[in-house]
C-alpha cells in the first residue's frame, strides 16, 4: 500500500514537474534559464523486482524486455494463426520462463524444454520423449519453429487441439507427460494454478504483465502459446535466394543446380498415368506443404504413414506436419527423427516413402492416389531423392537455435 501511494504521489510530482517544464520550454526562447532536462519520465518508477532478479539474473530485465512482439519477417510470408492473442514482450516473457519452469509438473523435474529442445529446433532427438514418474509420449515430439506462420489454427499431429492456446496446456494435464492428470492421486490444472501462485517470481511477473498476481489457466494459455509463435526462423539459404525472385518456381541465384532442381521437384505436380505411374512432372510435395512457409494445407489427410511409435497398432489420423523448416540444423544435422511415428530418420527415407511406400488406408489423402485405386508410384532415380534432400537442407536456419530469448532464462538451473 505504501508503495503504491509513493508511486502515486511520484508521479503527481513528476507531472507537475513535465507540465512546468514544457511551460518553461515554450516562454523562454528569450531568457537565459537553460532548458531542464526531461530525464525523469523515462527513468523506471521506484518498482523493483527482486524475486525476478535473483531467478532470473540478467537473463529477464524488465526494463528491457527481449523482443517478441516486433521481430522482422520477410514480405513473402503471409500466412498467420496468430488470432486475437498478438504477441507483447512482457506476454511473451512471461511464456519464457513457464516453458522452461520445471514447476509445471508433477514431480518438478519436467518442462516443456525437456522434450521441446532448442538446440533441435524445439524438437527431441529421441524416438518418443519422457514425461513424470516413468511416462513416455506415444508420439514423436513436433518441432516448434515458425508454428505462427500457417494458416491450419489446429494443433497437434492429429489436429485434437483448436488452436495453439488450447494446446498449451494440454501436455500439462496429460498423466504421462506433466501429469497434473487428477488422476491416480494426481492434482488437477487448479493444483497447478495454486502452486505457482505460491512462487514468488509468478507474483513479481504476474504483476508485472497483467497488473495483479493472479495465476489463471487462460493466462498460461495466453503466454505460453505467445511464446511458441514467437519462435521464428527464417535466415535460412532458401530464404537469402526468395527475397530476390518474386516466387518459388524461379531457379534461386544462390542454390547449387541440385538444390534448385530439388526445389523444382518439391513445387511441381506430379504428371501420372492411367495406373498411378508418375511419367513425368515433379513430386507435389508443395501441396500440402505449402511455400513459402512450408506449412500443412489445411485440408491435408494423411500421407500413409499409419506406425505407431513402439506398437504395431495403427494410427491414421495424423494430418498434420510442422513446417518443414529446420528439418536439420546449420551443419546440416537432422533434429530428429521425422514423421509421428519417429519411424523415418533421414530425409531421403521421407522422399521415398512417397515414392512407393505409402499404405493406403481409409483416410488417405486422395492427392496420393490419383486414379482413385493406387496409391501414387513417383518412380523416383537417386538424384532426384538427392536433390529434393539437398533443397530440404537449405530450408535450415541459424539463429533460432541460438538466439538467448528464447533460451532457458533460469540462471540457477
Ligand atoms: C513429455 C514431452 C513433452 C512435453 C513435456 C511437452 N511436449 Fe509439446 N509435444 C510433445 C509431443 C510428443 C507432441 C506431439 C503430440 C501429439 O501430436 O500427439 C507435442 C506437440 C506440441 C505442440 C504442437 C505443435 C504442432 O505443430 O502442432 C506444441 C505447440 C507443443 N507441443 C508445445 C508444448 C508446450 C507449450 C509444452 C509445455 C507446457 C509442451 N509442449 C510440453 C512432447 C512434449
Ligand atoms: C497429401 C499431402 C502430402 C504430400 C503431397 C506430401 N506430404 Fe509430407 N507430410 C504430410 C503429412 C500429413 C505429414 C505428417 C505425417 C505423419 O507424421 O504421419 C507429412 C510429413 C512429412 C515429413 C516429416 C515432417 C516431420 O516433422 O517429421 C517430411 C520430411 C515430408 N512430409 C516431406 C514431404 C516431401 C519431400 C514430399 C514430396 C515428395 C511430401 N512430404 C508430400 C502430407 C503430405
């Protein structure tokens, strides 16, 4: 209370101070008092932070918030989900610090980082990831670069979540993954909501960002899925060749002429015959993932990929993809393995899998089965998979995976 009347009078002071001198500025063109300095204003009002300090170091300033919510973007990228939760720094921040916050599960000893990894474009190089208490995820863990720039609002291989805000909060509630289940004896969300109101930075952050200390689960929602769109990248080769041509069907100035020839094959339609033979043309994949972002078509079924990670049940409702972007870092590395399965570990086996390994099942994407009873043969040559590998690889960017904002800001850990 003392301090909120202290701030209250400040500013009463201050801005009686700022009217005096605009005053003073305005009358004295002719008079010898020199202009008074108008520091005061932008000098940070008697609120500190101490909690945040000490968790935090120099990793959070509050005065000088990372940026998230101004971060440039080439022209040629369009596509948006952010709906009407546009990205604020302090929103953002406050995302940061629960996406790495070990708090968030049952047991303390698992974050969303410890399955979405930075150093791997926020995936996980493991087959399927561990959870609390012996839980592991029965998919494989998505990437999470450039999640904002798509135009599918769903979320999740097999879409289940409406958009990224109801996503967020899904793994925390999941038993096997952050398991505030209310299950076996576990707490619920509101388990959750009270522990963190309890934690001293929640309340300096919380304060901070909406004005009060309140914990609410649409506030998590709110920050955490600011954080996660944020997170974008798009310093990659292919992107230093598409600012200069006006679309992706031009041959690219920087690309070696296999690079340009995978891309070539990537954007262009496949020409079939009457038995689903490719004769000739491309292999389609920019149908459903979508240049220049490289999203999921919003109407995608599946691509015949049915495995499900260690079982040999079937899955056909996976139809999603995380954009294709950062399939492999800078050096060229995978960031794990590929599809929900986890079944595919390198590019090349994903090209050939289009080629003529697709299982055709009830919720087959009719793209892949052009005559409407084979499923598509591309006949593919090895320099065809080699060039569509070389192009995917210049789709890697470069600072997401270094780029301290969205790194993890617990200086203690
Ligand atoms: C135990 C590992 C694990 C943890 C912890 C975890 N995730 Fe995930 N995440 C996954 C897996 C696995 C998937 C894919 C699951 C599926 O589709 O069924 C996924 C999918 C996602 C997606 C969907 C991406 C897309 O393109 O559709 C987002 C977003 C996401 N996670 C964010 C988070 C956030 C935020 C947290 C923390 C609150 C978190 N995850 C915690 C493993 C994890
Ligand atoms: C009919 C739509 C469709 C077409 C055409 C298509 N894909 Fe896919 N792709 C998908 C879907 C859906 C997934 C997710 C499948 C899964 O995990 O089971 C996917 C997954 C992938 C993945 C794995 C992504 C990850 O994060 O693990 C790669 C790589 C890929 N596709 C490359 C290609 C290439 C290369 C082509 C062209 C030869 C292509 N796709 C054509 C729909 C399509």
């Amino acid at each position: 209370m003392k301090r909120v009347n202290r701030f209250l009078v400040s500013i009463v002071i201050l801005s009686s101070v700022i009217m005096s001198c605009s005053k003073l500025e305005q009358s004295t063109t002719t008079s010898t008092t020199p202009p008074v300095a108008v520091v005061p204003i932008t000098t940070p009002i008697a609120t500190t932070y101490p909690a945040i300090k000490s968790t935090f170091g120099s990793e959070i300033d509050v005065n000088n918030l990372a940026n998230y919510a101004n971060q440039t973007k080439p022209t040629y990228i369009t596509k948006d989900n952010t709906g009407n939760n546009p990205i604020t720094n302090a929103k953002a921040t406050l995302g940061r610090v629960l996406f790495y916050d070990k708090n968030l599960s049952v047991t303390n000893t698992i974050s969303c980082s410890s399955c979405h990894k930075q150093e791997f474009a926020f995936s996980d190089t493991a087959l399927v990831s561990n959870g609390v208490l012996g839980g592991l995820t029965t998919r494989h863990t998505m990437r999470l670069v450039n999640a904002r720039f798509s135009n599918e609002l769903k979320f999740f291989w097999d879409e289940r979540a409406a958009s990224l805000e109801l996503q967020t909060t899904q793994p925390i509630t999941n038993h096997d993954e952050m398991g505030f289940s209310g299950q076996l004896g576990r707490g619920n969300i509101n388990t959750l909501l009270t522990k963190l109101q309890g934690i001293d930075y929640y309340n300096e952050l919380f304060k901070f960002t909406y004005g009060d200390i309140n914990v609410t689960q649409a506030r998590l929602q709110e920050c955490l899925a600011q954080f996660v769109r944020s997170i974008q990248s798009f310093d990659s080769k292919y992107d230093a060749g598409r600012v200069l041509v006006n679309n992706d069907n031009a041959n690219f100035n920087n690309l070696t002429a296999t690079e340009n020839l995978g891309k070539t094959l990537f954007m262009t339609p496949p020409v079939f015959d009457a038995n689903s033979n490719r004769v000739t043309g491309g292999l389609g994949c920019n149908a459903c993932h979508r240049s220049p972002e490289f999203d999921i078509d919003p109407n995608s079924r599946n691509n015949g990929v049915i495995a499900v990670a260690n079982s040999n049940a079937t899955d056909l409702t996976v139809t999603r993809a995380p954009s294709l972007r950062d399939l492999v870092n800078t050096a060229g590395t995978m960031n794990g393995r590929l599809m929900h399965s986890g079944g595919i570990r390198d590019i090349a086996t994903a090209v050939s899998h289009y080629g003529g390994f697709i299982n055709d099942n009830a919720n087959l994407d009719n793209r892949l089965k052009p005559n409407g009873r084979n499923v598509q043969k591309l006949n593919l040559t090895a320099a065809e998979i080699n060039a569509v590998v070389s192009f995917m690889k210049t789709l890697a960017g470069t600072n997401v995976y270094v780029d301290k904002k969205w790194s993890d800001p617990f200086v203690n850990n």
